[in-house]
C-alpha cells in the first residue's frame, strides 16, 4: 500500500450515494508499517462536489481534502489504481491549504 494509490473500500455500513474509493495520502513511511491498522485517506466522489478542497484524480473521480480519515488496512480491497504525480501535488496543496500549513 502506498501513498496515492486509490482502493476500492469496503465499510461496515455502507450509505446510499456514498464513494467507496479512497486515496491513500498517508506518508509511505507509515504505511510499511504493517502493525498500523489504519492508513490515512480521502473519499473520491463519483461527481465534482466543487469547492476549492477537491481535486481530480484521473477517472477515479475528486478528491475531497475535507473527508481526510482514517481508513481500516483490512477493509481496503481491490487496488484500482493511482493517482498521477502532478495529481498528488494538486492533492499535497489541498492539504496544506485545508490545515493551514
């Protein structure tokens, strides 16, 4: 698992019109170490909710800096992907802009 790959992730309790991929933006440093259960993401939408903290990751939907959490290692399924370079920058800006940084 490493930083920018997108997953297919399974909840416990899944919500109507919710995403199920998450973009792992956790640092890769911490996501080797297989005794953290959790990693740190963002929820990928289907359809652009706007806003200056989203940002686009391929078709794999936007990005939303606001839902950053805390997702489960063994409820990550299916790897679907990654996001670009340039989209991680884009993704890296959101975070710095949403915490102040």
């Amino acid at each position: 698992m490493r930083r920018g790959e997108v997953y297919a992730y399974e909840p416990v309790l899944s919500r109507p019109r919710q995403s199920t991929k998450r973009l792992i933006v956790s640092a890769d440093a911490i996501n080797a170490i297989d005794e953290m259960s959790t990693v740190l993401t963002l929820r990928l939408e289907d359809e652009d909710p706007g806003g200056l903290l989203i940002v686009r990751i391929g078709e794999h939907g936007w990005a939303a800096v606001p839902s950053i959490g805390e997702s489960l290692r063994r409820r990550m399924g299916e790897r679907l992907g990654a996001a670009t370079q340039e989209e991680m920058e884009h993704v890296d800006n959101a975070l710095r802009a949403a915490l102040d940084l």
